[in-house]
C-alpha cells in the first residue's frame, strides 16, 4: 500500500464528503477509493469510515485520524513548495475564489497584471458570492467582504477598506423622494444583497450617533452586487453598496447618493487562506502583489 496516497485519499473522502466525490477529485476510480480505505482500516485495525449503499459516515476514531493526517500532508506540501519556490521564478498553480462584483472590478485586473508578471503563474479563478469551504475546495486564495474567520485553520490579511453609499436613480427619487434619516427608509423599497454578513440591518453613523434600520421593506433580494446595481439603475429601490462599484453612476448623475449627512458602515475585502499557505512564496507574492494593486487603483479612484 502506498502511505501517502491512502492518506491523502483518507483526507479527500472525509472533506468531499463521499467516494465518488473523491474519485471524480483524484481521477482515480471508485473502486480504487473503496480499496485504498479498506487497506488501511485493515492497518490500523479500526474502522474510519462507515458506508452503506446510499451514504457514509465518519467515525470518532475517523475524525481524530483526518485532523493528525490533513497537519501531516499540509506539512509535506509546505516542505515542498519551501523547495520548489525557492528560487525568486514563481511557477505553479494557484487557486482563488472571488465575489462576483468585486472580482471583475478590482482583483481580475490585478490577476491579469500579476499573470503578465508571472508568465509561469497559472491561476484558476473562481468568481462566486458564496463563501467556499477553501479545504474542500482545494483553494488557496479566497477574497471576502469582512474578514470573519469561521474556522481556526485560516488566516486573514486586510486588502483595503471601502466606504459603503446608499444610493437610488434620479428616476426613484423623482417618484418617492429621498429619505432624510435612516428611520425614513422604511418607506421605501430596499434593495437586499442576501450574502451580507446582515442583509437585513443597515448601520448608519452621524458623529457619535449610531442608528440601526432593522428589516427594511425589500421587493427585491439577490445574491449578486452588479445584479442589485441594475436593479438601483432601473429605478427599482434604494441601494447600499460600496461606494466604487457605482462611482460612474454617481458621477453621471444615473445614481443618486443619499442622506450625505449618514455615513454608512466600513466595508473591507480582506485574503482569506488556510494557515499552512501562508509558507508558499506563490500565495505570499501574490496576496503582496493583490493588496499593492487595489490599494493603488482604490486610491486613484477615490482622489478624482
């Protein structure tokens, strides 16, 4: 029996959740999972993994097995890379997820700019609001709105800080009128982006003063940022968003910002990464490189 493969083999069908989800993961076929796993509960003499024909389940001995294997492969694959990147040419794949809106404006440009840099990078891009399990996943990189860490095993970096608007057409605002203080949007129809940390509070700031608008009348909830903004053109409701995503808007007038005297919540977009990536020199370079190039384009944005 090959150790390492079983191993890893042992890791993928307990984080993918199913044989055939390994399988189709490894390239390798079913039958081959099923026997990589019995060969080594016949090693260990104890039993890993439960299974009938409709599902499988993980033992308590199982669970305490994948923690020791998932730091023992994760120190294998550090061990590696500190060799294979150790000269200052990146090579290699790196994996990174994104959300929609922010992915096509700020970070594709950036990767686009690193890869030009890097010809030898190959970056497999996922652009997707919902958050991912990055160990699942196989992701090495994941950009999120709010650094929050639900699991011990990741690490976050600050890449830069947004001021959120709250915003509407000219063509809303010549039919409902403009909101005066955050308690007057309850007259109006707002527009709900479902995947924030909470779509139905909106904090508004005035000096010392904090208000907080619970559950705000919504005829429209997506999962998108750039899906919400084209409902805010098409005169649909009032949006909250961070204040890059409609800067054209605004300027043109399409957009129109309100209540000027209520500052809205900080917004952040911050890498996520599982805590052993933080020895690859290609997620270091890159996260470098990331956080170096929205700062920049952020900040030029914001003093025109």
């Amino acid at each position: 029996m090959d150790k390492l493969k079983a191993l890893t083999i042992f890791r993928r069908v307990v984080e993918l959740g199913s044989f055939k989800a390994a399988a189709d993961d490894l390239s390798l076929s079913k039958a081959a999972i099923s026997k990589s796993i019995n060969q080594l509960e016949e090693q260990l003499k104890a039993p890993l993994i439960h299974r009938t024909t409709r599902k499988m389940h993980v033992t308590a001995k199982g669970h305490q097995y994948y923690h020791h294997v998932r730091n023992i492969l994760d120190e294998l694959n550090t061990a590696d890379l500190s060799i294979i990147e150790s000269s200052t040419h990146l090579r290699g794949l790196i994996k990174v997820s994104v959300p929609m809106s922010a992915g096509l404006l700020l970070i594709n440009p950036a990767v686009c700019e690193f890869m030009k840099q890097h010809p030898d990078i190959t970056i497999e891009l996922i652009m997707s609001d919902q958050y991912l399990d990055l160990v699942e996943h196989g992701v090495d990189v994941a950009i999120r709105g709010g650094g929050q860490l639900q699991s011990s095993s990741l690490k976050s970096r600050k890449i830069f800080g947004l001021d959120l608007v709250l915003c509407a057409s000219a063509e809303y605002v010549a039919t409902h009128g403009q909101p005066d203080e955050p308690e007057a949007l309850h007259a109006h129809n707002c527009l709900i982006y479902s995947l924030s940390s909470s779509p139905r509070q909106w904090f508004f700031r005035q000096g010392n003063e904090v208000r907080t608008v619970e559950s705000p009348p919504s005829s429209y909830v997506v999962n998108n940022g750039l899906a919400l903004k084209q409902a805010a053109r098409a005169g649909l409701g009032v949006l909250l968003t961070p204040e890059l995503f409609v800067a054209k808007e605004l300027q043109s007038g399409e957009l129109v910002k309100l209540m000027p005297d209520w500052q809205a919540e900080k917004h952040a977009l911050y890498a996520v990464y599982p805590y052993h990536k933080e020895q690859s020199k290609n997620v270091r370079t890159f996260i470098d490189f990331i956080v170096e190039y929205v700062t920049t384009s952020c900040d030029n944005a914001q003093s025109q």
